[in-house]
C-alpha cells in the first residue's frame, strides 16, 4: 500500500504544499498545464531556496499583466467587501497590486471555471472544488452568511484557485492509496484582518481545523493559512505518528519566511506501508508524565500513585535516583492517555513537592488480550491473555481477585495464583 505522510512541522500553506509535491517528484509540467487550462492570467514558477538550511522547493504564483512578482492571497469579507485575510505569512511574501477590473469572484464562478478546463482530470477537479468549498464553508460560518455569498477577491481569487488545483492535480500524480498528516503547528502572535487583529491560527483556519490536532511552538507567525488547512482537511485520510514505512522519497516546500534556528518546510514522505506488523498488536499515542522529587514523605509517594491510577492512569511507577546536591529522590513516571494528562499533571501539582512536570507523548505498540474465568477451590479467577499472529504469548491470573480469595480463605496468595494458572492448563489453554 502506498502512502504519503506530511510533516506539519513548520504548519503547512498552499505554495509550501505544491513545493513539497514539486520536491517529491511531481513533474512541474502538470501544474503549468493546470493553471494555463484555468485561463485566469496566471503563470507558476518554482526555485530552490534554503530555509535554516534546508534546501527546499519555492513556488511562486505570478500575474500576466505585466508585473512580474508574486500575488498575495485575499479573501474577501462577504459583509463589508474588504480583505479578510490580507497577509498569510508562509503562502505569498509580497502583496500584489493588482491593475484589472478589481471584480469578485464567487464561489460557483470559481466552481464553473473549474470544471471548463480540459487540463484537469475529473476526479482533480472534483477533489480542488471540495477543498474551495471547505474554504468557503468556513469563511461563511466566521461571517455569519451562506458559502455562495462569499466573494474572493480577484487576485486571492487567482492565487487560490492555482494553489487548490494544482494541490489536487499533485495529490492525484502521487498516485498513494493514502495520505496521513501529523499534527499542526500553527505558530503563534496575531494576524491582521480586515475586523483588526486577531490570534494565530486565524479565524477561517481554526474553523477548518476543528478536530483536527494542532499546537504551537511559539514561533511569532501565522504557519497554518486557511488554503493550507482547506488542503490537508480535504486530502489527509487520518492525522497521527510518523506510520510505519519503507520509505521512498521525500519532498521538502519551503515557506516564505527563514525562521532562526528552525526550518520553516513541509515535509511529505512517501513509501510503502509497512504490513508486518501484526493486526493484533494496536498502537496509539500516549503521553508520558515525569516528575523528579526528593522532599517528600514517601509515605505521600505512594498514596500519589494510587491517585494517579484511580484516576485514568495506564500505568504509573517510581524509580529512585541520585539527584543534584547528592540527595536521593524518585522519579514518578505517569504512562497515561493525551486526553487525561492536563488533569493527571494537576493532580501530580497538587499531592507532591515538585515544581516542574516534562511531558512527552510517544507511540505505544500493546498485544491484544482478553480476560477469562477459571474456577479454582476457592472460587472463580480472572486470567488475562495476550495474543500475536494467532498464539498466546502471555497468561496471567488477575491479582487483585487472586489476593481478595486469599485473604477471605486464609491461604497463601502463591497458592491461589498457582491454582488459578493449573486450572487454565487442565483446561486446555482455551
């Protein structure tokens, strides 16, 4: 199975998406095809560029009127017919000003222009018109009217309508059964639109980001724009990890901004997905939560662990370490899931001493198992087997049942638990 994997690392934009198409082997011919067969006076360039040293893809959308630089993309406001988005830092550096009739275009024109052209396959066309239409549809929710009443500018009208198609021309050439993303980087300061300024991400890109996961590194720059997250909304089957791969190629588009000491790309690999994994072992993302301490009552220690279990925790344990100053401490490690580690990390704030928590989230690979019953003298006990590839890998009595029957029948724990793993053998490891 063939699959692509983007890294929003640095966010993702329109031209840094068909830069890194570009970078991964997609003939440049296909796109100068797409926006020729748009006739909407619009040419493609690509260069290469560096960013933190990385050497990447560049392309530029420039206007055939006589004024070679590149164009900026706008959306306009349905209420008030000014510019909504007037700068996305990544897809477009420099504004444009644009010297035809200044019209319109909606998004049906846009539709209709799409579909006439003969350069484009039907099913691109279709995928550029679902992601114009995801576009829209947030646009028309941020300003309270339906998706046809929006209006593009015509210059952001030109540049949107080369970066979508020719997004959906490259997703088509990649030819992958499927597209996975990671999370967003959507960086951080503010951006400002045509009602003043607003916090990154913008409101058009949050609203088609909704489910979606995003975060910030704090770098100060709008990183996701709302073509970029049209895109990947419209063409990524899943976001999660880096999947496991035989990797083919790698593409790298550049942004328009060279950030210090971070590589503002995109990155899109593509490979085959690796199938030797066992159907029975899951992965997913956890979170790891560690604290070190060494001023509390251990005492407090252990009722914190039970704490963190009773509260969601998949797992949680305690190392001891030498710390600075050569005091003896411990390190608590929490294994919990992304959605319980806000509340876990409160929890961890409140019961112990310690004055910083680091957080990581990391990917989890766990055999499947199931619970069964067994009967011993004493009464029934729940065992949990693991199974890979169709054979039982590991057994193991329940301890809480198996302790709860020693103490109520006066007998030895180990004797309980032995009894309860004979009884699975005689049984015929069913």
């Amino acid at each position: 199975m063939r699959i692509a994997y983007l890294d929003c690392f640095s966010g993702v934009s329109g031209d840094m998406f068909l830069g890194a198409l570009v970078d991964a082997g997609v003939p440049l011919k296909l796109f100068e095809d797409a926006v020729l067969g748009l006739g909407i006076g619009a040419r493609i360039a690509v260069s290469r560029v560096t960013r933190s040293g990385i050497s990447a893809s560049k392309v530029d959308v420039f206007g055939l009127d006589g004024e070679d630089q590149p164009r900026s993309s706008t959306i306009e406001d349905p209420h008030t017919h000014s510019h909504a988005h007037t700068h996305h830092e990544h897809e477009h550096a420099n504004h444009h000003s644009h010297t035809g009739s200044g019209q319109n275009r909606g998004l049906n024109e846009i539709r209709q222009i799409i579909l006439r052209s003969n350069n484009i396959a039907e099913k691109a066309k279709q995928t550029a018109i679902k992601i114009f239409e995801t576009l829209g549809a947030a646009e028309a929710k941020i300003h309270d009217t339906d998706a046809e009443s929006v209006h593009f500018h015509e210059v952001g009208a030109v540049d949107a309508m080369v970066d979508i198609v020719c997004a959906a021309v490259g997703v088509q050439a990649l030819g992958v059964d499927e597209i996975i993303c990671s999370p967003l980087n959507v960086g951080d300061g503010t951006v400002k639109c045509a009602h003043g300024v607003f916090p990154v991400p913008a409101p058009a890109t949050l609203e088609i980001l909704r489910d979606a996961p995003v975060y910030s590194t704090g770098i100060q720059a709008e990183l996701v724009t709302p073509t970029g997250a049209a895109i990947v909304k419209t063409v990524v089957s899943r976001f999660g990890q880096f999947p496991a791969m035989k990797i083919g190629t790698a593409g790298y588009g550049a942004g328009s901004r060279d950030f210090a000491g971070h590589a503002n790309v995109l990155r899109l690999t593509l490979g085959e997905l690796q199938s030797d994994i066992s159907p029975e072992i899951s992965r997913e993302t956890i979170t790891v939560l560690e604290a070190n301490v060494d001023d509390l009552n251990p005492q407090v220690f252990g009722y914190t662990m039970d704490r963190l279990l009773a509260e969601g925790a998949l797992d949680v344990f305690g190392i001891p370490v030498q710390m600075k100053k050569n005091r003896p401490g411990m390190l608590l490690t929490v294994l919990c899931r992304p959605g319980d580690a806000a509340e876990l990390s409160h929890l961890i704030f409140s019961e112990t001493s310690t004055l910083g928590i680091r957080r990581r989230d990391e990917e989890r690979q766990a055999l499947s198992r199931k619970w069964i019953n067994v009967s011993t003298q004493w009464g029934d006990v729940r065992l949990k087997i693991a199974n890979m590839n169709g054979s039982i890998t590991n057994y193991a009595p329940e301890y809480e049942d198996c302790r709860r029957i020693a103490s109520e029948n006066h007998v030895p724990l180990k004797d309980v638990m032995q009894a309860a793993l004979s009884a699975y053998s005689a049984h015929g490891k069913i």
